[in-house]
C-alpha cells in the first residue's frame, strides 16, 4: 500500500517580523498508484508541503501517514520514498552508470541485483547506450531522465518530484510531461509533483491540489478545477488564458454587468458577486448581445485572442481562426448560460441559476 494520508498538517516559523505559516492546517489522501500534482503560485507551501511528505521538514502539528505506518517523525531514509529535486543533483565526477546507481550501493544491494536494476531502468528511460558519458556531456533532457533514473531505482512505492521540469525550455518540457506521466503509469508509483504551471497540471494530474498562502484552495480532479471552480483565485489560476470576472450590480430584471443595461444574467440578489466566463467559452455575435468593444487582437493561427471592454471592464476573447476586427471596433459578445459561474463578493462560488436569458445570449 502506498497511500499517503495528510492529517492536519502545519509548518509554521517564527521570524523577527512575527510568525509565517508555510502550511496551516492542509489535510488531503492520494490514492495508490495515482499521479498527484501541489500546485501554485510561490509562496503557497506547496515545496513545504512536499518536504513535509518527504521527511525533510518536520510539522509543528499533524500526523502524515504512508501505506499503514504513520511516518510523521520518521527521517527520510526510514519512509521508502524517493525523490527528484529542482535542480538535477547529479554528481559531475560520476558516469550516468555511477549516478544512478549511488543510491543502491549506499545500500549495499548485491552487485548482481545493482545491474539487473540498471538494465531496466536504463531501457525505460533511453539511457543504455549513455552510461558511460558524465553529466556535462548530456543535454537538459538526459540530465533529468539520470535524475529519474537514480529515483526510479529504489523501487520505492512513492516518488516526489520538486518542479522537475522548470530548467528545462518549453519544448523540452512537453516532451518531459509526457514521459514522466507514461512513466508513472507503467511502473503504477504514487507519485506527488509540485509545479507552479497550470499546463503540467491540467496535462499530467489524476489529481490537482491547488494551494494559495499555505492552505489548499481547492482538492480535485483537473477538470473539477477547470469547470467547477471553488473561489475566484482558483477560475483565476487555472485556465489559458485565465477565467473572465466581472463585477455584476442590480439592474433591469436581476444582476447586470456593471457598465451595462442588461440583459440580466443572474437574479437580483447576486448584485455585488461577479460573473465568471472562460474566453474559449465566448463568441462574437452580429446579433443583439452584450456590447464590448475591442482594445487589442492577437491572431495565432489557429485562433485569435481578442482583448476586450464590456461596460469599462476588461475581458479575453478566445475564437477560431482569424477575425476581422481591430482596436477600436465595436462588436457584440455572447455565451451559453451554463458556461457562466457566480461568485460571491468573498470570492466564493455559489450555485445560483441564471435567469430567462434572450436567444441571442446563447453562443
């Protein structure tokens, strides 16, 4: 068994200006086998979260548990786990051959046993026929396969991953994704990622815990997150680009967008939250919509995305292809009841069914 169990869990550090807290009071379970991502912006506590699950940081207060056995004040060592840092750690001197296996000699695994081990993973990971080279005579991506490789080894039933991926360029880092996810899958770990990048997390994740100043703002699958956003800082993190919000006030017949006449898209007592609306989920309509007016066009290629007003407030506009239109333009913009989510004036979400809307709202 390797699930891993979150009960409670601070970390809190006294400082000349008064007390931080890294992480206050987080409690989650990852189910075996499954790809789990931290996610964030920096500074939420998803790293000390992580080393919190690792060993490396002891908790102020809470139990963390892993399979059957409560490893809360146990060292590293003793938690059968394995770990890839941010930067790759490998040591300059030693061979990829020697690398990977530092932590099995450490060990003191059989020889036989330390190269039937090696064998393996060097073929899952496209290593063999670069055992030999030292790290400098690598590139970005091999560097980080021998860092997989020397966690991968181990044969621990979880893995952590500490942004793995952020030395590396864009397209290296899609290769990597896809990689590391069919990895996982294949060898069926416990894994926990931390990232600050939405893409890796919608991309890679069974499950995404988003966290924001040390507490988790919200624990699901990754398109939970993306259609069922919990507060405003969740719509507004995940997604690109991210989740439109627009101040919404009383008017004709419910809550209007402010700097507008209507149509009503909620009932009255909603004036005062906001109305959310993701730019894929808008279209521009000749008809009778809502009136924007165009502030700048980014055409690429096979789409365009549009920066708009709507009553004195800013919204993206994602639509297909090009559009003929340029800054300063005026045009109408539409979108399907169920793709708008209300939030109250505290950021909450609310469930609140939108009112009779005209046809011509309907994208």
């Amino acid at each position: 068994m390797a699930t891993i169990a979150v009960e409670n869990v601070s970390k809190h550090w006294t400082t000349a200006e008064g007390q931080v807290r890294a992480v206050d009071n987080v409690s989650f379970t990852l189910a075996e086998g499954t790809f789990n991502v931290l996610l964030g912006p920096s500074g939420c506590g998803k790293s000390t979260t992580l080393r919190l699950i690792a060993g490396l940081e002891v908790a102020t207060s809470g139990r963390i548990t892993i399979g059957d056995r409560d490893v809360t004040g146990l060292a590293p060592a003793q938690r059968n786990i394995s770990m890839v840092f941010q930067s790759y750690a490998l040591f300059p001197h030693l061979s990829v051959r020697e690398n990977i296996l530092f932590g099995l000699r450490v060990r003191r695994v059989p020889p036989a046993e330390r190269d039937t081990r090696l064998a393996r993973v060097a073929d899952l990971l496209g290593l063999s026929a670069l055992l030999a080279r030292k790290p400098s005579q690598l590139s970005g991506g091999q560097q980080q396969r021998v860092a997989l490789g020397r966690a991968i080894i181990a044969q621990a039933p979880v893995c952590l991953m500490d942004e793995p991926l952020s030395n590396l360029d864009a397209q290296l880092r899609a290769e990597m994704r896809q990689e590391i996810r069919a990895l996982q899958r294949k060898l069926g770990i416990t894994m926990v990622y931390v990232t600050h990048d939405q893409v890796e997390a919608m991309s890679m994740a069974d499950r995404v815990i988003l966290m924001d100043s040390g507490r988790i703002a919200q624990n699901g699958a990754p398109t939970e997150l993306y259609e069922s956003p919990a507060s405003t800082f969740v719509a507004r993190f995940i997604g690109t680009p991210p989740m439109n919000l627009v101040a919404l006030v009383a008017g004709p017949g419910g809550a209007v967008i402010r700097g507008t006449q209507g149509p009503a898209v909620y009932p009255a007592d909603c004036a005062g939250g906001s109305l959310g609306v993701r730019p894929e989920h808008i279209a521009l309509s000749t008809e009778r919509g809502v009136p924007a007016s165009v502030e700048s066009v980014e055409y690429l290629g096979g789409d365009s995305l549009l920066a708009m007003t709507v009553g004195g407030q800013r919204i993206a506009v994602r639509v297909a292809g090009s559009v003929g239109l340029r800054t300063g333009d005026g045009a109408s913009v539409v979108w399907a009841p169920g793709a708008q989510h209300f939030f109250t004036a505290d950021g909450r979400r609310r469930e609140a069914s939108a009112p009779s809307v005209p046809a011509t709202l309907t994208a």
